[in-house]
C-alpha cells in the first residue's frame, strides 16, 4: 500500500502579533490537513527575531524530522522575507506550499494580521530565486483552500516515490519499436525512476523452484472467483500461477514497483504459454503495475497515476478514431479495479504455443481520464484528455481467429423420433439436444443408420415419427474429405484462394488476405508453402478451410477414413479449437477419444443411447442392458517395445507425499464428475443451466482427464513403491 503524504509544516508570524494569536491560527490550520490524511512534521512557528533564533530552531527540527515530500508555508500574519528564507533556503530542492491565512469577525469587526501582506511579499521573490511552489489565498469570510493543497501534496509524494521507483524489465529481444524507446539518463534525472533489465531464465528457473502447495492452493482460489469462458485444460490455470509466483519473488527481492516484459512473443517461446493470466494476478494479488510489453514511458505514466490516484492504471490501445471519439482495445488483461462485474478469463492457445488465460472482462463505463508521459525535443511532457468510456460496437481485431457464429441456448433438439424402412426398424423414441459448444461422435456397426441420423439432424430426411426442433440460430455445415486434407504443395494463400483472389466466407465475400488475418496469418506467412508451416500454423490453416462455408454446427461423416496420422491429428486441434457445435461418425475410437465430449451408440438392432463423456468414458459406464458398439478400426500408431532394464529405486520424499494424498486427490476429482453429471441429468438441466452448458461440459472433460493423469500417475508411485 502506498504511504501517507509526509509535510513539513511551518508558521510564520511576525514578533510584534500577539503570539497566542500566530500559534492557534496555525494549529487550526495543521489540523485541516491532518484530518485530510497529511502526516505531518510540525515545528513552532518562526516569528522574525532578530537573532533568527526561532528560523535557526525550526531548520534544526525539520532535518531531524528526516524525509518529507513538501514544506508547506503556513503564513499567519505580516513577516519580514528573510525570516522566511531563512527557514526554506535548505530546502528549496522541495516542492512547497505558500500559504495565506485569512483574519476573522470579531462581533461587528474584522480582525486581520495581514496575512496576504506576508505571501504577496514572498511569492515574487520564491519565484525569481527557482523555488517550486504553489501559491494558496485564503479569501476573507471563505473555508481555507484545503483541497488544493491535498491535490499539490499528493503530486509532491509522486514526485517524491518516482525519484527512488524501479520497474522490471524481463528479457532482452527488441520489438524496434521507435515510439517506445527511451534515454535512462534524461529519465532518471528528469522524473525519477530505473528501468532494471534481467534475464527471462531467471523467471523460468524461479518457476522450477516455485512451491506446489502455494500454486495448489492459489489456482483453486483463482477457479473460484475468475469466471472462465470455458473450462481449461488441466495446468492451464497453474501454469499462470508458477509464472506469478516466480514474477513475485523477483518484484518483492529487487522491490520493483512495475513490471514489463520487454517482448511478450520471447515469454511464449520460452514458456511455451501467454503470460496475460500471470500478469492480471501481478494486479489484483501484488497491486504491481505493469504493461504488457516493451513501453517503458508507459509504465512510468502508470506508476503515476497509481501514486496520484491509488488506482492501478489500466493500460489500454488505440485502435481507431473517430471524430469525437476513439475505440480502444484491451491488450490481453486488466486490473479487476476496472472491471464491472467478475474477471472474466478465456483459455485460448496461440499457434505453437500451448495454452494461456487471456483477460476479457467487460470494462466499466463512466467518466474516465486518458494519459501517456511522452519525451519530445529533450522535455518530457503529460498527454492528458479526459472523457466517457461506453460499451463500444461489436468489433474484431483482423489477426484473432474468430469464434463460430453464434449459438442460442438451444441448438437442434430431437423429440421421440424413430426412424424405419418398411419393417427395417432403424431406432426408436429416441430423445436428444445437442447442447451449445458440445461435440458429439455417433458409433455403431454398418448400417445401422448413423448417416441416415445425421440427415435427420440437418432436416435432409424426415423421421418416421416424432418431432425435430431447429434454433433458428443454426446454420449447419457438412464437412468433406476434400476439405480436411491439405496440399502440401500449396501456398497458404493457394489453398485457401483456390486461384482467387477473393472468397466466399458464409454470406460474405472478402479478399482472402484479410480471411487469413482472422486465424492469425502473418502477411509473410500467407506466401509461405504449406510443407514449411509449423504444426499448429496447419491446424488454423485446415480450421480456416473447414470455416469457410461458416456455420456453427459441423457434419462429419467418416472423416478419418484414408486420412495421415499427421493430417487427421491436425484435424483433431482444429476441432475441439472450434466453439461451436460438431457431430461426427466415425470408427476410429482414439479420435472419437481426443474430439468427443458426448457419444451417441447405436447397436445395428434398433438400439440407441446417448451419453456425456468420450468413447471410453462411455464404454466404462453405459448401461448394462445397452450392449454398446463393437469399434475396431484402430488409428493409434503402434511402436517396436524396445527391451528395456529394469532400475530399482525408492520414492523420494516429496513422491511419498504425493502418494500418501493421491486417494484424497482421486476422491475429490470423481466427487466433482458425479457432481457435473448430475448437474446433466436433472430435469430442469436447461432452466437452470443453458447458458452454462459449454462450460460444464468441457468442465467434465477436463475432470475426467485430470481423473485419467490421477490413476495413472498412483500406478506408477505404487509400482515404485512395490519394488523398494
């Protein structure tokens, strides 16, 4: 927390006033700004005797005293100047306040000690000698000017904390961004603060170091109170705490008072995830400054608007203008100071990056000030405009891979429906809504009427009996082979342009240069061949391919049929990176295992049932009486065994440990997925939760991933533990 202002407080009177009169005028007037919270370092008040013995005894009191951001001048009556010198000539590297009381009523007169006589007499001279001052008049009949000498004595702290500030400055890679260099000389001596630089290693190797119970511990606090756009991956939310942590105990170790990274894309590359999550938390858990990257002007205009205002100042972008107005963007987070309602994060990966939390909390509108510290012709100088921040047009940055279209609460629901062929009885009185956001696999042997469901699902083919209900939301999209398969040979461009220069997005039509700059193709990546591309630049790649028609619901039929391992895995990213609704058939269960987060079987005799999870979780607990689909067509690469020997050896301590709290563990995560699926299977599931339901399915997903590691990793400790 930032410390009170501390001030030095003089009064001035001259030696012919009555003294009770100069001493209780000044104590009146030290308590206004006591009550205000000033601390302040008060000494007898200085009259002009000729010895100057009272200027001597208050100089003595006040260095003494120790630090104080500002003097303050309190003037009670007519005095000599050099009485006055004599006292704030060892000071003048201060800000100081010349202040002028006013007299007072006394019955049907006025009594004055000629108060402004004295700061009339002082103000032009402070001025010609250099001195920093405000000049403060108290008028006759009127309250003193209290607030404006808070306002100038909280500037003066500023000025004060900035002249010992230090910001941290993670890594060295350069952006080469002109407008955001900076002279650490001309800034230290003007304003105040270091810029420090160190290594980004020494945050990775903190990191290794950081305590697993303290990361624990904040990571189920932060899944609590953050609201999660969807569930993420299991370490998602742990690796922002280790980061933050690590961010931590360099900050408090070298008492950074701001942080920065001074390039975000070398954090990626090394930790392999987006640090945005990591940096909220520097906010909302350290109350740190700090910028996303490589502004070093930019973090000194937040330090001083945290130490003017106590508010730790979002940074934000300019992305366009308007004639009385701007839009203005989040640059990936935001302190929750400024957030209305709860923080609101969203897991997203970023190419070949893994998984991250980005900040995309609604902002709150009002009266707002905008301001950036700037350095032009050798002076540093305060952009400052003040406005009102509301809710801006629905707006997308070209770059950012945009979401399906958008999904109502309900998609396609399927009422009693049976399906036959004169007497072939297909299935019957089946029931199913296909909830937002959830993807569904549709197993069973050959002809059993998988496709003829999905003909069903599109409105293709209608069912023998019962009812089929359709949002109006819904736009469906049928995937082909032709569509998930790339040539290798092809440009970026090429593949997506097909020999045009344009093409059809939906009901739109746009250059396919801009169509590519929404899945995060960089201009020199959209002419690079698809067979130099990174695996992840693949998998938007295929996403942007099978996007192209839009929709919000995809229809697959077989499409791992003849596909690579490579192609069908990029298949699988591209996929479960999609927000909207996916149906596939297939046989392949490793597929249907890493897509899948709902299975609908069919057994080939008229049998049908759906339920929550992937394959496996469905085979471990379908109903008895349901005999579910034989699968056969393995696409999971085999590998030679290689012979191995075997090493004997104890668990270490910290493994004992960990075994010893594993069935706790374990009982927690299965108490969690019994929870959720009861949550699925309530009759008043889509009263209470619709708008939940993406969520707590890729929740339960999440939980029965964490479950799978669990037992797994209880095996291996238990096996350590047998052979010791």
């Amino acid at each position: 927390m930032t410390r009170k202002t501390r001030a030095g407080f003089v009064g001035f009177g001259e030696i012919n006033t009555p003294k009770e009169f100069i001493v209780k005028r000044c104590e009146a007037a030290a308590e206004l700004l006591e009550q205000q919270g000033l601390e302040l370092i008060k000494t007898a008040p200085v009259s002009d005797d000729p010895a100057g013995e009272h200027a001597a005894h208050a100089v003595r009191e006040l260095q003494a005293a120790g630090t104080f951001d500002l003097l303050i001048i309190c003037v009670a009556g007519w005095i000599p100047s050099w009485a006055v010198f004599s006292v704030i000539e060892p000071f003048k590297h201060k800000p100081m306040i010349l202040w002028g009381l006013s007299g007072w009523q006394d019955g049907d007169k006025f009594v004055t000690t000629a108060d402004q006589a004295g700061t009339t007499a002082l103000r032009k001279p402070m001025a010609d000698m250099g001195f920093i001052f405000k000049y403060v008049v108290t008028f006759r009949g009127q309250p003193p000017q209290v607030d404006e000498i808070i306002k100038f004595a909280t500037a003066a702290r500023t000025a004060a904390l900035l002249k010992t500030a230090k910001i941290g400055m993670a890594g060295y890679r350069d952006m080469r961004l002109y407008g955001t260099l900076y002279d650490g000389v001309s800034l230290k001596s003007k304003i105040g603060p270091e810029i420090e630089h160190f290594e980004l290693l020494e945050i990775y190797q903190l990191m290794q170091d950081a305590d697993e119970k303290e990361i624990d511990g904040l990571a189920s606090s932060l899944k609590e109170r953050w609201k999660f756009v969807k569930t993420p991956q299991p370490g998602t939310v742990e690796n922002s705490v280790r980061l933050f942590l690590a961010l931590k105990k360099k900050i408090q170790e070298r008492n950074y008072q701001g942080f920065s990274f001074n390039d975000v894309d070398g954090v990626k590359k090394l930790l392999k995830f987006a640090p945005a999550g990591s940096l909220t938390l520097l906010h909302d858990e350290l109350d740190t400054c700090s910028v996303p990257e490589n502004d070093s002007l930019g973090a000194v205009t937040q330090l001083m608007v945290k130490y003017l205002t106590g508010q730790v100042a979002a940074y934000l972008e300019f992305y366009e203008f308007m004639e009385n107005g701007a839009l203005m963007g989040v640059p990936d987070y935001v302190p929750a100071e400024i957030v209305d309602g709860p923080v609101t994060v969203m897991p997203n990966a970023f190419g070949d990056f893994g998984e991250g939390l980005l900040n995309v909390s609604k902002l709150k509108t009002g009266r707002i000030t905008l301001c950036r510290l700037g350095f032009t012709d050798g002076e540093y100088v305060m952009h400052m405009a003040t406005g009102s921040a509301r809710t801006p047009i629905k707006w997308e940055e070209a770059g950012w891979a945009p979401p399906a279209s958008r999904l109502g609460n309900k998609t396609v629901e399927l009422k009693n429906i049976s399906l036959a062929f004169g007497d072939n009885v297909l299935f019957s009185d089946f029931n199913h809504e296909f909830i937002p956001g959830s993807r569904t696999g549709i197993v069973g042997p050959n002809g059993c009427g998988k496709t003829s469901l999905l003909k069903l699902i599109t409105g293709q083919l209608q069912p023998s009996s019962g009812t089929i209900e359709t949002a109006a939301t819904i736009q469906f999209n049928y995937i082909d082979q032709n569509r998930i398969t790339l040539n290798l040979q092809n440009t970026v461009f090429e593949e997506i342009g097909e020999g045009n220069q344009t093409t059809q997005v939906g009901d739109q039509r746009i250059s396919v240069w801009t169509y590519l700059n929404r899945f995060l193709f960089s201009n020199e990546t959209i002419n690079t061949r698809i067979d130099r591309l990174s695996g992840g630049e693949r998998a938007r790649l295929m996403l942007a391919k099978i996007l192209k028609k839009g929709g919000n619901f995809l229809i697959l039929d077989e499409p791992t049929n003849d596909l690579d391992l490579p192609t069908l895995r990029l298949l699988e990213e591209a996929l479960t990176c999609y927000q909207g609704c996916v149906v596939v058939v297939s046989h392949d269960r490793y597929f249907l295992n890493r897509v899948c987060n709902s299975i609908i079987a069919m057994d080939g005799n008229g049998g049908i049932v759906a339920g929550i999870g992937d394959y496996d979780y469905y085979l471990n607990r379908r109903v008895d009486e349901t005999p579910a689909p034989e699968i056969t067509k393995e696409s999971k690469p085999t590998e030679p065994e290689l012979p191995t020997q075997e090493v004997t050896r104890k668990l270490t301590w910290k493994e004992q440990r960990e075994l010893d709290g594993m069935e706790k563990k374990i009982g927690k995560v299965e108490k969690n997925i019994t929870r959720l699926e009861n949550i699925f299977i309530a009759t008043d599931f889509f009263e209470k939760h619709g708008d939940q339901t993406a969520e707590l399915t890729a929740e339960l997903d999440a939980s029965k991933s964490e479950l799978d590691q669990l037992f797994e990793r209880w095996q291996e400790l238990e096996d350590i533990e047998s052979k010791d």
